[in-house]
C-alpha cells in the first residue's frame, strides 16, 4: 500500500474502528494462509476470534476510504478473499441478516 492510503486507512481506523485494526485484520490472514494444505481449518488465534472478524473489518474500513485509497487497499483485499475463496467451500445451509452481503461468514473451513 502506498503512504497516502496508509495515511487514509489510519483516520478511518482512529474514526471508525481502532488503532491498527486493519494491520491486525491482514496478519490475521497472514497466519491463516500459512497453514499447510488445500483447506483452512480454525479457529487460528483463539476460540472466538475467528479470521472471518478480519475480514468483516478490512470491509468497514474500504466503506469509509477515499477513492484512490479504497482502490488501493481493494487490491489487497481482492487478493486474500481470492485465496479465502480458493481455501474454502461454500456453505449454502448457513445464512442470516447479518451476514447478508458478506460471503466470508458463509464459506466452510473446517473439515
């Protein structure tokens, strides 16, 4: 990412979320993609802190950034739901009004 989207990502997570939320949110995936084989399993730090939460907080921050900035930190995110994606399988039965719009919840990992 570049400083300016860095600078960006920074005023959204002191507005919006927290310090470092986003740094947090990618080394989340960082782990999870450092597992050996085709499937994740989890839960990767702890029981309830789920990479899924990551993910949901990299969305609220791209909510809230700049055009250039969202574009930027979009193409990282692209990046790890396409491995996210490859890494899982689709759980059609697992659905609420929560997770509407955000696919990651309804993805299967553990086997």
């Amino acid at each position: 990412m570049s400083a300016r989207t860095r600078a960006a990502v920074r005023r959204v997570e002191a507005e919006h979320l927290w310090p470092d939320a986003v740094a947090v949110a990618l080394s989340r995936f960082k782990c999870a993609f450092k597992q050996p084989g085709w499937y994740l399993s989890g839960p990767y730090e702890s029981p309830g802190i789920e990479i899924e939460d990551g993910r949901y907080d990299l969305d609220e921050v791209l909510r809230y950034l700049p055009r250039g900035a969202r574009a930027d930190l979009g193409r990282l995110v692209a990046r790890i739901d396409a491995e996210f994606e490859r890494r899982t399988l689709p759980d059609p039965g697992w659905a609420s009004e929560w997770t509407a719009g955000r696919w990651w919840w309804w993805r299967i990992r553990e086997w």
